[in-house]
C-alpha cells in the first residue's frame, strides 16, 4: 500500500544503465496509450485513467496520475478507478487489461500523504473499505481481468493486481513486485493480504508480507504471483493471450493448501511470530503480529478476512508506530527533496575520483561505481587497492547478481595509484588519514589539477573544513562529504558545509549525493558534526556505565529496548574502539567532557573490537559472546535515561547551535545516521511527544546524581516555549 | 607507411604476462580492460575519438565472439565505434597492427588502438565427436528403456576431452607440434641442448635486470583480480635458473632423444598489449606525443615444418626494399617460441647456404649481435601469449629505441603453419 523502499529497490536495478547495452533494458516500457492510438476505436479519457477499447473488444486501462512522475493511489484516483470500473462492468468488454502509462512503473502503492495524522480509527476503516471496495469491483467483474506489470508494483499497486484474474510482468530487473507495509508499520489492507494467501499459499505470501521485501518479474512467476514474465516487446501479447484463451486462475500448490486448515494455522502461525520476534519486537513493530493473527483467525475465510482486514489496519495505521513510520517515510522524501536545484536543471555526474583506499575511501568508490558512475580510486599502495577491488566484487556480486552485470561494474571501477582519473572527475572525494597537513597538501594538488567546475570534497569526520579549505586557493570550494561505515549499508551522507563554503556547491554535492541513491543531509562545519557528536556521550556514557558494573548485555538489552538496533556497546566494538576513542578524544578537545579509562586500556591493549576478535565482548566469527543477561532488578533504575537523555540532550545542544536545519532535519539525520528507534519517529518527536518538561527534569535529577554531564543544554527553554 | 602516411606510435600498455596453469584469474577480455582502462585515461582524447578498434587474438573465449568488439565496448569506446578482431597465430596482435597502419597510411583512418591479447589458460577443452554424438542421442532419449540403453553405450572414451591449447599448438596440416618443428631446425643447424639452455638462460637474466632496473615502469601496468592480489610483473621469471637444473628437465615434444624443454621453449601464459596508432592529423588535433613510426611490415611464408624461421623470410625482403644490411637495424625483438627458433634464424643468416637456396640471395646475409636482440628477456622468460607477443615485441622495441637513443628497430617473429612477420619501427633520434 505504500511506495516506501521504492528509490531503494529502484538503486539496484538502476545501477546496471551506463553500460547495459542489453535489448531488454534498452527498450523502454511500453506507453500503450499512445502506441495503439491508431487500431483503437474509442477512447476515453478521465484524469488519473485513459480508457481505451481495441477491435477485440478487449478494453485497455492505463494508471497516469495527473502532476505526477508515478502513480499511486490517492483517493481521488481510487475513487475514479471506482466509476470508470462501473461503465466497464455496463459495456461488457471481452476483457480488461490494467498498465501504467508512466515509464517509471506499473503503481508504487498508495499515497502515504494522506495517512498522516490519522486519529480515528472509524474513519480509518471506511477510507481502507472504500479502497476495499474500488477492488472488489475488479474481481467481480464477468470478463478476464489481467494487470499488465512493469517498473515498481507495489503495496496498493500490487493489491490492484492481486485482484485481477491474472498478471503479468515485464522481466526487466527494473519490475520489482513486493507489498512493503509492515516497513510503515501496516500490512496490505486492500484485500492484499487475503488476496496473496489465497493466491500462492500462506508460507509464501507470510514470507513476502512479513518481510515486506520485493520481488523480480520471475521470482514472482516462480512463486506464481505473476503468470508469466516475460520481456518488454511481448507484455501486451501475453496480457492479450490471457484474456483470448483463460487458463484456469493460479493456485497454491496442495501441502500450502492444507495448511490453511483451521486446525493447522495456529502451529503456523505460532512458527511464524516466533521468527518475526527475533527481528522485531511486537511491542515497537505489532503490524506483522496483527497479519498473523489475522490469518490465523480468518485464513479460511476470505470474506471475514476482508473486513478483519481493514479493521486490522485501521488500528494500526492510527496508532504510535505506524504515525511515526510514516513520518519517517516523509522525512526520507525529505531529504531527497534538498538535492532538488532551485531551477530544476539536473546535473548529470558521470565520473568520481576517489583518494584513499582504506576501507571507507574503497567502499565510497565502489558504491558509486555500482551507481552506475565512472570511478577511479587511487592510493600509493596496490595492496589497498587489490583489498579495495576485492571488497567491490563481493558487493557487486551481492547487490547485482548476474556475473555479466558484475563485470560491468568491475569495469567501472579502476584502481590508479597514478590519479589518472583526477584530470576528468566531477566529483573529487578525498578519504585519506585524518592528518590536517596531508590533507592540505593533497587538496593544494587537487585543486591544480581540476576542472573548474569539479566538485572537491573531503571525507573528513573530525577536522573542521575551514582548516583543510585554507590551503585552497579557492577554499569556498571545499565542501565535506561525510559517509557512514558500512557505506553500502548507510543510507545518510552529511553534506558539510563551513561559513565559506559555496552555497551552490553544497546543493550540487546535495544533488550528487541523491544520485548515488544516498540521503543528503545539509550540516554544519563542527566537531563531530551531527552524527558522531551526537552519538559518541550516548556511546561513552555506556562505557561509563560498563566500568561502574553493569554488564554490557545489559546496557545493549536497555538500548535495543528502546528501540535502537544495536546496543552501545556493541556497535562502539563494531566501529572499533580506536575510532571512538578518536572521535572522542576530537569531540572532548572542543566540547569537553571525559573519556572513560576503560576505553583507553582495551585501545591500549590493541582490544579494539569486533575487528581483533576482542573488545568489549569477544568475538568469535564476526559474533560477540554474550553472557547471558544479568536479572533486570540487579540494574541500575536509570539505565536507560542515562543512555538516551544524554543522547537526546545532545540533539538539543546541536539544534541550539544549527548545526542542523531544525527538527525535522535533526530527526531524520538521527534515524538515517544511527538506526535511532524508527517507531519513535525520532528524537525530537520522541521529546515533544514524552514531554519536554518531563524529560528536562528528569536530566536535571540526573545531573544531580551522576555529576554535569547530564546538566540540561541552554537549548531546553527555547523548546519548553513551543512545548 | 611506404607508400601512404606517416603512421605514429602514441602510447601503450601490457599487462604482465603471467603463467598459465589452471584458468588464470582473467580471462582475454578483462585484460584488455586491465591494460587499456589506464591507457585511456591518461590520453587527451577521450575513447570514443577512436577510428576503430582491432585486436589480435587466437583462441577467444565462449563468451568473446569478435573480442575486439567486446574489448572496446567494455573500455568504454562507446558503441559508434568499429571493432574487429584478427588472427594469424603467434602474430595475430602484430597483424592487428599492420591492419591499423595500413588503414592509416592509406588515409581511412586517423585514430586506431590496436593490440594483442591471449589468455592461454583460459583456452577451451572441447568433448569428442563421440561424446557430442552421445549427448545428442541422450536428448532424444525419451523413455526409460531408450535411456537405459543410451546410457550403457557411454563408453570411458566418451569422457576424453579434446585440450585446445595442444590442438592450437599443433600444426594441423603437417601433424608436427610446435615443438616438433623447433626440433627440426636444431637438426637442420646443429643447436645443441647446450646452447639453447644457455640461450634460456640469458633471457631469464635480462628479464630479472630489465626488472630490477625498472625499465617496465610505463609500458606495464599493474592488473588487480578479484581476490585481493595484483600483479604487475612478468611472474614466469626464474632468477634461480642454472645450467644443472635446466639440463634436467626432459624434452616435451620429442620425448626421449629431443633437445627442446620446458626449459629453453616460450612459457604458456596470459597477457595481452595495446598501442595506439595515431595520423599526423590525429597527432596534431590531440596535441599527442609520439614515441616513434611504424615504417614497414612484411609477412612471408615457408614450409610449415620450418616454421621457426619465419622471422628470416619476412625481415630479408624487407631489408632489401630499404636497401638495409643487418648492421643498420640498431635493437631486434626476434620472438622466442623456442631458443633454437631464435638461434636457427641467426644461424640461416650466417649460413651461405641456406641464403643462397631459400632466400635466393649471392651470399649469407651476414651476422646479428645477440647484445642487440631481445634485450630484456623474450618468450621464454617473459612468456609468449600467442596472440598478443606480435603487439609486445613492437611496443617493447619502441622503448627499448627510446632508452638507447637509437633510430631502427625490427620486430619479427615466428608463426605457427609456416609463416614469418616483420615490422619495422623508427624513432627521430635528435628528439
């Protein structure tokens, strides 16, 4: 029902174009509405809907929302796909075929807008049965019905889908099928969750819901969701065949159906919650224990199902989690928003030179190779770089599967101790050392040897831009770049800006970011930045608590409590204890504060993590060791306040001082950097929401016991007046 | 060129050449990337100024159909320009050579990249008739009785594949490997085991000067595989050769009273070589530096059974249309398939003979100074890629004319079915 993961899915389908030469990607989706103009001999035309019927008597009905580059479902497009449904069950066609008309996709689901701020659950239902019921019109009709998929069917569109006799799609990897609610804190609600069981089985359809993930053309012909997948050229043909000569509709294969038995569900279901809560928590993420329970209940049912459906929805899409996933969801759209240039005009960037490659200078490149950008990466040592291409390869081969793709990728990559690659790059990223003179040095070079036009960028996570930019002979050049560890996996990239920096240069380093399927977020120059600064007093003050007794399983066990998807502990091993104690020795330099003596002696004793195999845990393949946890009364009654307040209380120093654009930007710097509790919508909403006076004396009470670090930032009044 | 344009040397690149055992961690095609990404990207131009692409290649690979082409779409060429790919044996990337300048001489091209390349371990191990026919029937097979009876016509010799490294390596008119034909020329001009042992020495230590003396740096770049290791020198190297050890190994081709090993025979690797070939048009619009001229090329043949001689039969004419002795080409690349190919070519020069009755000459041509062939090592130190040696040797020279100040260079070599191609370099040497 929704298009979140969209862009997400989309990046790796879209990294293959640059140099697929392939038939199948070079021909472009089909626009039928204008390709079949000629044969047609009526057309209607309504806003969000072109209805067309050919000689066959075969009526043709392509999705083109108004205004929009994609199509999703609002209401009002519902509500027309609701009339136009009515004339088409009047003039009995020999059959209807569903497309888009958008060469970006089939439906990317529905629009999320409209579910912000739902409050009330009654009106909830009716809008999720009016959505019911537009689909309800679909299956009821007399005639072959086929939903003729490419590009993104998803959530409400897939649901669409669902309810036609049959499907087919576009074996372009860009058709990616999958229905995504549990990712907004929902499941499918317009008759998609009954629709799939009934379609290919419970254990498949748990499988795809649950996890909410999207699925190939052909993995969905596998599974059956999709009759046939087959290449762009031949989508009409087959939806055509269907409708000429009905096949009977698919159905699961026969131990699926068994399953369904209403003595069997509750074991399934009972297997399939347990498998859930190793992953999430009913108590933050309930939208997928509610689906099981409503299999369970109603699996054999489809008509209760329906309207259990939609009740189960309305619960949840008015309750804490959902509202804050949703916003989520907004906050990402957000951030792409900020890449978008005042005049429209986008900037192309093809080619990317990369200094450094360590891991982080190796991972920058070959996530941008995999892009689709021209990439160089250059470092004095060919070891690096073998380890650099070594690394590429195992993302590529991940991420794009096909060997030929692979090697497409590979090509895109070059390894160049020379810097060959610098003379032509759009963007330079420098991510050497963190040593200021190297750093000038280099970019006194760079700055020589590229074009004017070249966007120079540093990597830097502590050195504040102003002492690298003044080396440059233009240093309103110089714009930070700030990737996250693992690149591939980090979704934010702090774009830094100091009170030199070129305006426009920051919006197109914004700009470049979003094409490299990265979120942008605007901050400025500082210590830490945004994300370190804010992480690192969280991160130590469980170090601290970690020395006072309180075993780190425990401290982890508060964290992921909370919400937060790795503990404290844990993740400062992950990093690696010699890089937090060097943010943080950076971070105390210029904001103050101690750094904890445990730290210093396991960084001393070469104990840096899950990278030495010991750290705070020891680790055995890649795995900590964790004893098992001690009993919560034992625990200090404030573990959990000293962990997040002084993160929270860091937030409100960092807004205090702009190095954020405001809340919302805060927030989504916070949920995309850290992984911070995604239900809790972030923490500036979880502070409006808790309370801002609750929590501010609840600091100041903390502050009294454990000593100033907890002392309540000057920022707190500012908020208490809007609170 | 005679006869037409000035044909220019731009720039080149190899990849090391490295041994062959199982299938190397690249295939022809990804070397042409490893060795022509860098190329390219340090030119002025960018790759889709191209004319053509052409490249010499003997055995590609199932999934390299025109290897040319692939290479210049994966090098990012783009797809407006032309590709094609060449084969004449061991001098299929000297034949693409000799392609792009005579396509420039003649004014329908001005900008050409042209190379070899092989990856002889990659090389295909093919089924028999028999096992082909077996498949065949088993497809058809249908019912059980049918397949039952299918399966228990496999017979052991089904199984055995057809290696086409060896076929490749044989001569398939005359029946006579390689090998065998390098035994030949020994007979025919008393080479002793001695000598070619000695030979094969000299050429390791070249190559493990050459190497110490970093003169590779410029024409070798560094190739990375996917396993976290690169190479980026010549790995068939053996600093440790003697005369004891060599003198052990056996003969490989004439297994009990033959003199040609292992040791003293071009090495079994993967590599490959580009050049850029430019006009003087293409030179001035790019601004280009050159390193020197392709003058001439010549290509001959003899019997298949004496196919080492080839280098005889295509450098004698071409001396003679320059009005040349021996003394005036400054360095030779002669290509070492085997030493006693190279030997056997001195040798036919030195002979009165042989001059008189296969080349048609008055009297021997006369005598080339091993000081000025091969001067950092050659096949069998280096390794001999089949199809791209004919593009190593040529680039190679070049350097070497640059390095000496000299003026005149030949690269020839030797090719498998009796045949012999030579091409003529040249520098400015005020430059």
């Amino acid at each position: 029902m929704t298009n979140e993961r969209a862009d997400e899915e989309k990046r790796m389908q879209d990294t293959q174009t640059p140099n697929e030469t392939s038939p199948e990607a070079q021909a472009k989706p089909p626009a039928p509405a204008a390709k079949k103009k000629a044969t047609h001999k009526k057309k209607n035309s309504h806003k969000h809907w072109h209805l067309e019927k050919d000689d066959a008597g075969i009526a043709w009905l392509s999705a083109d929302r108004a205004n929009a580059g994609t199509n999703s479902l609002s209401a009002e497009v519902l509500d027309e796909l609701g009339d136009i449904l009515d004339s088409i069950a009047a003039s009995t066609p020999k059959g209807l075929v569903i497309q888009s008309a958008k060469p970006s996709g089939f439906i990317a689901g529905a629009d999320v807008k409209e579910f912000v701020g739902l409050k009330d659950t009654e009106t909830a239902a009716h809008l999720i049965r009016r959505g019911q019921s537009v689909f309800d019109k679909i299956e009821a009709l007399d005639c072959p019905t086929v939903a003729a998929i490419n590009g993104f069917c998803l959530g409400g569109g897939l649901e669409l889908a669902l309810a036609c006799r049959y499907r087919v799609a576009d074996e372009d990897p860009r058709t990616r099928l999958g229905l995504p609610e549990v990712r907004l804190g929902i499941h499918p609600g317009f008759g998609g969750s009954m629709r799939l069981i009934r379609l290919i089985g419970a254990p498949s359809a748990m499988g795809l819901m649950l996890t909410g993930r999207t699925i190939s053309a052909r993995a969905a012909k596998k599974l059956g969701v999709v009759d046939y997948a087959v290449p762009a050229r031949h989508l009409s043909n087959a939806a055509r065949h269907l409708i000429q000569s009905p096949p009977v509709a698919h159905q699961p294969p026969r131990w699926a159906s068994w399953l369904n038995h209403r003595l069997l569900r509750p074991a399934l279901g009972y297997y399939l919650k347990r498998q859930v809560s190793a992953k999430a928590s009913p108590k933050h993420y309930p939208a997928p224990y509610a689906l099981i329970d409503l299999w369970v209940a109603h699996g054999d049912d489809p008509k209760a199902m329906l309207a259990e459906e939609a009740f189960s929805v309305a619960k949840l899409i008015t309750g804490y989690t959902a509202q804050n996933l949703i916003r989520v969801f907004l906050l990402q759209e957000k951030l792409k928003g900020l890449a978008k240039t005042a005049k429209g005009k986008k900037e192309v960037f093809k080619r990317v030179h990369v200094i450094g490659g360590g891991v982080m200078g190796g991972d920058i490149a070959a996530w941008c190779a995999l892009q689709g950008l021209q990439v160089s990466v250059q470092d004095r040592k060919r070891e690096s770089l073998a380890k650099v291409m070594q690394r590429a390869h195992k993302l590529f081969k991940k991420k794009l599967k096909h060997p030929r793709i692979v090697q497409a990728a590979m090509d895109r990559l070059m390894p160049d101790v020379e810097g060959l690659g610098l003379r032509r790059a759009d963007v330079v990223i420098e991510a050497i050392f963190e040593d200021v003179e190297a750093k000038q040095n280099l970019f006194k070079e760079v700055e020589k040897k590229v074009g004017p036009k070249t966007i120079i960028a540093t990597n830097t996570s502590s050195i504040p831009l102003d002492e690298i930019s003044s080396a440059l002979k233009n240093p309103a050049r110089l714009v930070g770049l700030h990737f996250f560890n693992p690149v591939a996996m980090m979704q934010l990239v702090e774009i830094v800006t100091a009170d030199l920096t070129d305006k426009a240069v920051a919006q197109r380093t914004a700009a470049f970011t979003k094409q490299i399927k990265r979120l942008p977020l605007p901050v400025k120059s500082g210590p830490g930045f945004l994300v370190n600064r804010i992480l690192m007093p969280y991160l130590m003050e469980a170090v601290v608590l970690e020395s006072e007794g309180v075993p780190a399983p425990a401290i982890d066990k508060a964290a992921v409590d909370f919400g937060m998807p790795m503990g404290p502990i844990h993740l400062a091993d992950t990093v690696g204890l010699d890089i937090c104690l060097h943010v943080a020795e950076n971070l105390s330099a210029s904001l103050g504060g101690d750094i904890p003596k445990k730290l210093r002696k396991l960084v001393e004793a070469k104990q840096l993590g899950r990278k030495t195999g010991q750290g705070f845990y020891k680790y055995n393949k890649g795995k900590p060791e964790k004893p098992s946890a001690t009993q919560d009364s034992k625990l200090p009654a404030d573990l959990t306040d000293r962990l997040m307040l002084r993160m929270l209380n860091e937030a409100v120093a960092c807004l205090r001082e702009s190095v954020v654009d405001g809340e919302d930007l805060m927030d989504a710097g916070i949920i995309f950097g850290t992984g911070f509790a995604p239900f809790h919508g972030g923490p500036m909403h979880y502070l409006q929401h808790t309370g801002v006076d609750i929590l501010h004396s609840r600091l100041q009470e903390l502050a009294k016991r454990h000593g100033d670090r907890f002392k309540p930032d000057a920022g707190w009044s500012s908020l208490k007046e809007i609170g | 060129m005679k006869n037409g344009k000035t044909v220019f040397v731009v720039d080149g690149s190899r990849t090391p050449f490295l041994r062959a055992g199982k299938p190397g961690p690249f295939r022809a095609a990804d070397l042409t990337v490893a060795a022509g990404r860098p190329l390219l990207a340090r030119q002025p131009f960018e790759p889709d100024q191209f004319d053509e692409v052409i490249l010499g290649c003997v055995m590609p690979g199932p999934d390299e159909a025109n290897i040319g082409r692939v290479a210049a779409l994966r090098l990012g060429c783009g797809k407006k320009v032309p590709a094609w790919t060449v084969q004449r044996n061991c001098a299929s990337g000297m034949q693409a050579l000799d392609c792009a300048a005579r396509n420039i001489a003649a004014g329908h091209s001005d900008l050409v990249l042209a190379g070899g390349v092989e990856a002889m371990s990659h090389a295909p191990v093919l089924l028999n008739n028999a096992m082909v026919g077996w498949l065949s029937d088993w497809a058809r097979a249908k019912d059980l009785p049918t397949k039952l009876k299918t399966l228990a016509a496999l017979r052991p010799g089904h199984l055995v594949p057809i290696i086409g490294l060896l076929r490749g390596l044989s001569d398939p008119v005359i029946g006579l490997s390689m090998g065998q034909t390098a035994e030949n020329l020994a007979k025919h001009f008393s080479i002793s085991r001695e000598q070619m042992d000695e030979f094969a020495i000299t050429s390791h230590a070249r190559l493990a000067q050459a190497q110490d003396d970093g003169i590779f740096e410029g024409e070798i770049e560094a190739i990375y595989d996917t396993r976290g290791k690169f190479y980026e020198h010549d790995n068939g190297l053996r600093r440790d050769s003697d005369m004891q050890k060599l003198a052990k190994l056996r003969p490989v081709f004439d297994r009990k009273f033959g003199s040609v090993t292992a040791g003293n025979s071009a090495q079994i690797t993967d590599g490959m070589a580009w050049l850029i070939l430019a006009s003087e048009d293409a030179v001035k619009k790019h601004r280009l530096p050159t390193i020197g001229r392709i003058t001439d090329c010549q290509w001959a043949g003899l019997d298949p059974a004496q196919m080492g001689l080839g280098p005889v039969h295509a450098t004698t004419p071409m001396l003679q249309r320059h009005q040349l002795a021996l003394k005036d080409v400054d360095y030779w690349e002669i290509n070492e398939a085997f030493a006693a190919q190279v030997l056997a070519c001195l040798a036919a020069w030195r002979d009165k003979d042989y001059c008189r009755n296969e080349l048609g000459l008055g009297q021997a041509l006369g005598e080339v100074d091993l000081d000025r062939v091969n001067l950092d090592g050659g096949g069998v130190s280096i390794g001999h890629p089949v199809g791209a040696s004919g593009a190593r040797i040529v680039l190679h020279l070049l350097h070497v004319l640059k390095r000496k100040k000299a003026h005149r260079g030949i690269a020839t070599l030797c090719i498998g079915g009796g045949q012999g191609g030579a091409m003529m370099v040249e520098r400015d040497t005020a430059a």
